[in-house]
C-alpha cells in the first residue's frame, strides 16, 4: 500500500510538471515564439551546367542549359523564375521560363541551335541579377547536297590539262559547308585525273589533282560523286576554238557583247553561245568575232566573273568574264531608296555589310482581305555573326504596384466596334439614298434666321434615341428608337447637355455635365472649327439653336453593348413618315455613369468624364464631315478607313491640348519625372496627373498590339476579318504621317481633307499629301520602323514620325502593362546576309518588313518575283529600303 501511495504521488507530481510546462507561465515555459524565418529573396545565380558546348545545326545541345539560384544566406531557393532566351545564332530554347526545384535548379528542356554555324549564346536571368551565359559551337549537319565551285565550262587543246582542277562544294541543308566528305571524280571522253577521290577541307570543298582532257577533238565529261547525294558533272571541249577577248567590260541583260577568238563559223546561226547557261542571241558571225545581245532572262544573282560558252561545229570553249543582273545600289548609313516598278526583279546591294530594313509593301487601293504572296529571294558570301538586331523579347511581367490601373484597350468590346462601324456605313448610305430630302445648305448662303433661344436648364424634352440594333423588316436607324424624357443639365455657347431622368444617377451629376459641356465649348469646338469644318455648318435649316445636342441616357449602356457613344444622320433629316427617329439637329448619343464613387470606380461620375470626353470630340468630328459635305453639294461621303482615323486625328488634337504640346514635338510617354502623355493618361490617381482623359493613348496602344506584331496583316484601309478594327489605329497613323510631311499646315490639310466634295479614301489623301499612294506606303512603313531608332538618322526626314516618339511610348506601355512583351514590338522577318529564300504574303496597305544583317564579303543579290514562279512580282507590290547601320 504505501509503495503504491509513492507511485501515485510522484505520477500527480509529474502531470502537474507537464501541465505547468504546456501553460507558458510568465516565469516559465520554453520561452516566447521565435521570429519566422526571413523571405528567400533570389540572390545569385550560376551555371549549374557546362557553359561551353559544341552541336550541330537545328539540333539540340546534348546537355540543356541548367542554373542553380541560391537566396541571401547561400542556400538553393527553389519557386525563383529564370528566363532562359537565344541572345545570337538563332534557335529557340523550350521551356523559357523555368522554376527552380526545391534544390534550386532550373533547366531549359532544349536549346535548339540555329541554322548556321559558329557561335551560339543563351543567357539565365531572373530579376535583376547578372545573366549567366551559355555558349555553343554550331558544326554543319549531314551533307545534303554537292554543287560545282570551280573549273566548268573550259577548254584546252587535245591531251592537255584545264587550266582550272574542277571542284565541288559539299553543303548542309542549310547551305552551311561540310568538311570530310569523301568526293570521287570519275572522267568520260578518253580523259584521266590525278587525285581521283578527294575529301572536303573546312570550307566544304574538294578540288580534283587535275583533270587532262582525251587526245580526240570533241567534249570531255568529268562526274563528282559522293555518296548518295545527287552527282554533278563538269564540261569541257577538247578542240581548236578559242576566245581570246570579250567586250565591254561588263556585261548587262539586254547590251550587246562582242566576243573575239578563232575557228567561228561565219554563219551566226551555226554559233551557239551561252552566258551562265542561258542562250544569248547571236546577231553577227565572222570566223573570228561574234556580236551577240546579252539575254535578259539570266538568274538573279551578284556581279561575278560568269561563263561565257561558243559552240559552233560541235567544239566548245569557254571564257569568264564580268556579268552584272542586278541594278547596283549603293546605300551609306542613313540612306534609303524606293526601288523602281521596272527594277524590282533583282537588285545588288553593294556595300560590306551593315543592317537593313526592307519594305515590300502592297499599294493595292482597294482593300481585300486577299493578299499579293511573293517570294523574295538571294544570293551572297556571308559571314560572321549577326550585327546587333531588333530588341529580344522580354518576359512577361506583372504590373507595378501603384501604377496604371488601365490600359483604356483601343479595341473595345468587339461587338460595340462592330456596331460603331455598321453605323458609320449606315449612316454614310441614309445621306447617298436620301440627298434629295436634305434640307438646302450651301456654302456662302445667307440665312436671315435669328438662332433660337436655347432651352434653360432642369427643362425637360423628349428625345428619340435611335435603335442602332433595328434589324427586323423594314426597320432601320431612321424609323425605329426609344423615346425616353430627358432634363437639361447644361447650356453652354456651344453645347446642350440632355440628361436622361431614368439614370441611375439623375440630378448628381450636373457638377460634371458642366465641366464636361463647358470643356466641348472652350476647347473641343475650337479643335473641330480650326482643323476639320464648322460643327454646327447645317444647324441653320436644321433645330438653329447653334450648339451640340449631348444625350447621356442608360438606354445606351444597356441596349448598345460596347458603343460609348454615336451620331446618326437621320438627324439632318426633318422627321416625316419614313424618318420617324429624327430629333432634327446635331445630336450626339452616348452613355450614362451609373455609379457613385471616385475615378478608380468604374462607371462612376470622374471614370465617365475620364473616358466619354475623346469619345465627345470623335463623334462630334462626324458630325463636322457630314456637315461640310452635305452643305456642298452632291454627296461623295468620305471612306469609313479614312474617316475613322481622321476621329481619331481629332482625339490626338485634343490630347495634345491636355499635354500642352504642338505638332511635331515628338512626344515621349511620359514618366514620373515627367508626368505628361500617355504615361498620365493611364494614371488617374496620380495627382500630377489629375484630370487626364483616356485619349491619343489609345492609338498608340492600338499600334503596338495590331500594326507592329503584324505589319502585313493589319492595313490602314479595311478590315481583314470581322473582328479586325486596328485599321482605327494603323490609318490614324498613316494620316499622321502625311500631315507631318505635308506641304500645307496641319489645319489646312485637314479641312481640306474634310471638306472636299468629290473625292474620297486613298484619293483624297493623295490629293492632300501631293504624292501617291505608293509612294507614301513606302515611306511610312519604313517610318514606322526607323522612328526614333537609337543612333540612327535618316538622311530622308520622311522616314520619322515627328509628332510622336514611338520607341518612347513602346517601352513606357512595355514597362506599365503585362500585356506588352517588347521595347519594340515589331514582327520583322530577320535573315543574315547570303543565301535568302523568304515567301511572304501582303494586304493592301500592308508590308512585309525584313531585317536584313551581317557581315557581308562581296555583295547582295536581292530577288523579289511572284511566289513559286519565275515571273515577276504582283504589279501592286513595291520595295524600299533603308540602311540603319
């Protein structure tokens, strides 16, 4: 009994150990909870694999590259993003964005090398670290083809040895030469060799010992061989025939070529001669000289010593001699050229390398979703590794805290840029269908009308709101609305603000109606006057209360999906039995704010004003065209590309009274030091940029998501498919290019781009900008490229964009918004210096834009002709080019 007593005791007593232990007491217990680890933050990088590797071309290196990320206190941090990305020799890397394992380490599936050999380079990054470097040896692949380098087409007396021992070049299937190839050269004709089998040195040629032709008079064959690949065989004439001289000097298709030697016949019909295979017309013959007339259907291909070959009684002989194909251009930095229509087919670029862009561009005027395909083609001796060329593109990244809060996407909601456009058509085709209804206006008539008193504010009237969905029988914008009741909100000199009585927020917003009315009276009215045409032109013979009619109704927002705001001209109509809808007037119609709340909430009074204000200026633009040409006469109304874009030229005008800037002051973005432009357009909260509307910046976001990315897809002058609206933005854009580089003053050009009566689409804008279609199409794509390029000066001023620094404001949008992946996101085609082979296919209003580099020995024969023939290129597509380095 006690024993067990003792047991009891002493187990109560170590229960109460253990609960006071578990209780943390204040004078006991383990003590306080120690702090969290600190965050892993990536502090280095390394290679984690072998950072010098050897491959073969358009194959993968056997042993991926691999890094190993370790944090602040050197231990592997597992969950960091690494970038892998080619810096130089082509080729992909799978898998670019890899994490890192729990040990750290973060692999590329593959690197691909690129299709040339040398040097190949791959960097690591994540953050901001120092990338590690990768490097690669590109060898050749499989030999794939044999082609003769020297020694063809030669003569030499019976029994003798050619001057020239033929030899071959053994190649990859990415033209790139292969040494160790075993080639064996076989003779026909009673001839020998020494050296018969021969293998390929390092620049991918095997060269015969010697060849000694047979002892008869006639032709000798010599045949190469390698393997399996497809044999070539060499001519040469044993026999009398020789040429001892051929002029001029050089030789062009089409010129007339005296050749001199012996044994001719004097018969020209009995003489055969060839220049670089190709048959040249023999047009004299004397035993001793023949003139002939070079042909104009040789190979394009670089100024070269061609074979010129004489045939006559059955004794051939050949002689080298200069050819020049191709029209020789020669272009120093910052020079460009327009190829001639007659010139396209083949061209020479003559200087040591350097980088190039190349336009070829479509200047078809009628717009078809059916491109012009081409193929453009060449030859050269390249070598060396690229010269530095468009920026790589960057990761994905995720936008800055406390930076903008929208992009305001030019595309809005598809089927409200669907709508706008189906309207601005409808109503171009009411005013064709109905001219002999308008109410008669012309230019320089006197009206002896006093305008009417304009209403007072809190009136109501009731307003007829066009069904822009009217789609059943009979039904169109003109007969078919939503009658709603409206109280005026704001009366201005040049505005009425009518306000539907259904909002959600009626009678709260007056505050904004009159800083939104008053900034339409003061600025907006006085961009549209000066530049475009007189708003209110018809307002005499239409409601004469000399102002802007504004309807803000939630009927908009909640049966117009997408549309911010519209006009129709049903309105310059009286209404009558067939145009029930017609309020009579310059009306304009958009949607209402719906919420209470600041500017970071959407739809609230200030997110409304910020958006709706370009929109005002937009549609009120439309307004001013169909004024001006109504009150001329007959109706030719303007192309839906070009007055589109010509909205959006009204929105820039008006985004550059915000910024306080003028024409041609190559706006940047904008930054923190420098809060003006764009960058302040995205950024309602920042107080310097306090009361910034969402404006020009859509343009140029439109640019660079549509245009650049690509150029030959998206055309000034129509849509390629349903959902394709970045003409707004790409014609926006030609325009402003021909304004900038016009020879009338930006208000002149204007007007009388909008003004004018009978012209319409690309005539008009050539009857403005003085030069044609053409020739601007192939300056403003090159602009488009070269603007602002870092270094570079264009020799022709045309070649810029004066009004806007488009690298500027790609690298700010890249900085603010995930959405943007480059600096400088143009969709070039980027080739090396040598042999090209690149088919492609252009719109109307497109380009093809190639990026041409390297280190060039000789000289460039650059080809373009129709895709998959012989024949020249589609007669409606050009080339200009520009050297930039």
């Amino acid at each position: 009994m006690k024993a067990h007593r003792v047991c009891v005791a002493l187990l109560v007593q170590a229960l109460a150990v253990a609960i006071l232990g578990s209780c943390g007491g204040g004078g006991g217990g383990d003590g306080p909870t120690p702090p969290p680890p600190p965050v892993a933050v990536a502090a280095s990088i390394a290679a984690a694999s072998s950072t010098t590797l050897t491959g073969t071309v358009a194959q993968a290196v056997g042993e991926p590259p691999s890094v190993i990320v370790r944090d602040q206190s050197g231990n592997p941090m597992a969950g960091a993003t690494v970038v892998f990305a080619v810096t130089a020799g082509g080729g992909t890397v799978a898998s670019s964005t890899v994490v890192s394992n729990a040990s750290g380490v973060a692999t590329a599936t593959s690197w691909v090398l690129g299709t040339k050999t040398g040097t190949n380079t791959a960097t690591a990054t994540t953050g901001s670290l120092a990338a590690v470097t990768f490097m690669a040896a590109a060898g050749p692949g499989a030999a794939a083809s044999l082609a003769k380098f020297a020694g063809d087409e030669q003569s030499a007396a019976p029994g003798a040895v050619v001057a020239v021992a033929p030899a071959v070049i053994v190649k990859d299937q990415f033209d790139n030469p292969v040494p160790g190839v075993s080639v064996t050269f076989t003779p026909t004709g009673g001839g020998a060799v020494t050296g018969p089998t021969m293998t390929s040195d390092a620049a991918g040629i095997a060269r015969v010992g010697s060849w000694t032709l047979g002892t008869s008079t006639g032709a000798n064959t010599l045949t190469a061989t390698a393997g399996s690949l497809a044999s070539v065989a060499f001519a040469a004439s044993a026999g009398s025939i020789t040429l001892t001289s051929i002029t001029p000097a050089l030789l062009l298709p089409g010129a007339t070529g005296t050749i001199t030697g012996s044994n001719f016949s004097a018969t020209a019909a009995s003489n055969t001669v060839t220049v670089e295979g190709v048959a040249a017309t023999v047009t004299a013959a004397t035993a001793t000289q023949l003139t002939i007339t070079v042909p104009t259907s040789l190979p394009c291909a670089v100024t070269r010593d061609a074979t010129v070959r004489v045939t006559a009684g059955g004794i051939s002989a050949s002689r080298a001699h200069p050819l020049q194909v191709g029209k020789q251009r020669s272009l120093a930095v910052g020079q460009s050229l327009v190829i001639p229509a007659a010139d396209l087919r083949c061209n020479e670029l003559a200087v040591a390398g350097g980088r190039y862009y190349l336009s070829v561009y479509n200047a078809n005027r009628a717009y078809s979703p059916t491109g012009a395909p081409f193929e453009l083609s060449g030859s050269a001796v390249a070598t060396g590794t690229s010269v530095a060329s468009s920026p790589s593109i960057a990761p994905l990244r995720t936008a800055v805290s406390g930076g903008p809060v929208t992009t305001g996407n030019a595309r809005q909601d598809v089927r409200g840029e669907r709508l706008h456009l189906k309207l601005l058509e409808e109503n171009a085709r009411i005013l064709r269908e109905n001219r002999s209804r308008l109410p008669a206006r012309r230019r320089g008539a006197r009206f002896s009308a006093v305008p009417v008193a304009p209403p007072s504010v809190g009136d109501l009237r009731t307003i007829r709101i066009p069904d822009v969905n009217a789609s059943g029988p009979g039904q169109n914008i003109c007969n078919t609305y939503i009658e709603v009741t409206t109280r005026v909100a704001y009366v201005g000199s040049r505005s009425i603000i009518l306000e539907d009585t259904t909002n959600q927020l009626a009678r709260q917003m007056d505050t904004t109606y009159a800083a939104v009315g008053a900034e339409f009276d003061n600025t907006m009215f006085g961009i549209l006057q000066s530049n475009f045409g007189n708003p209110l032109v018809m307002d005499a013979v239409t409601d004469n209360n000399a102002r802007i009619v504004m309807v803000f109704s939630r009927t908009v927002n909640d049966k117009f999906t997408g549309i911010a705001g519209f006009v129709v001209s049903c309105d310059f109509f009286a209404r009558d039995a067939t145009i029930t809808q017609s309020n009579f007037g310059e009306h304009f119609y958009a949607r209402a704010a719906t919420v209470s709340g600041n500017i970071s909430v959407t739809n609230s009074p200030p997110s409304w004003a910020r958006s709706m204000r370009s929109t005002i200026i937009h549609e009120v633009k439309h307004i001013t065209s169909f004024g001006e040409r109504i009150s001329r006469g007959p109706i030719a109304f303007e192309a839906s590309w070009l007055e589109e874009s010509t909205a959006r030229i009204s929105e820039e005008l008006y985004a550059r009274s915000i910024y306080g800037v003028g024409q041609k002051t190559n706006i940047p973005y904008g930054s923190g030091s420098n809060p003006t432009g764009p960058y302040c357009e995205v950024r309602p909260t920042t107080p310097a940029c306090a009361g910034y509307p969402l404006s020009a910046q859509k343009q140029l976001q439109g640019l660079a998501s549509g245009f650049y990315p690509s150029p030959s897809d998206h055309s000034p002058l129509g849509r390629r498919d349903s959902d394709d609206f970045s003409f707004y933005n790409t014609g926006w854009s030609l325009v402003r290019w021909a304004i900038d580089h016009g020879g009338a003053s930006e208000s002149v050009f204007l007007s009388r781009l909008t003004q004018e009566p009978a012209l319409r689409g690309v005539e008009n804008l050539e009857a403005r900008a003085g030069r044609t279609f053409a020739d601007m199409l192939a300056e403003w794509t090159l602009a488009m490229v070269v603007d602002d390029e870092p270094g570079f000066t264009p020799a022709n001023a045309r070649l810029s964009m004066p009004s806007w620094n488009l690298r500027s404001i790609f690298a700010g949008l890249n900085a603010d918004f995930t959405a943007f992946t480059s600096d400088f996101p143009l969709g070039s085609i980027t080739r090396s210096f040598g042999s090209l082979a690149i088919t492609a296919s252009t719109y109307p209003g497109t380009t093809s834009i190639i990026e041409l580099n390297g280190t060039l020995v000789g000289r460039q024969a650059i080809e373009l002709k129709a895709s998959g023939s012989s024949q020249n290129a589609p007669a409606e597509l050009g080339l200009a080019l520009v050297r930039v380095q």
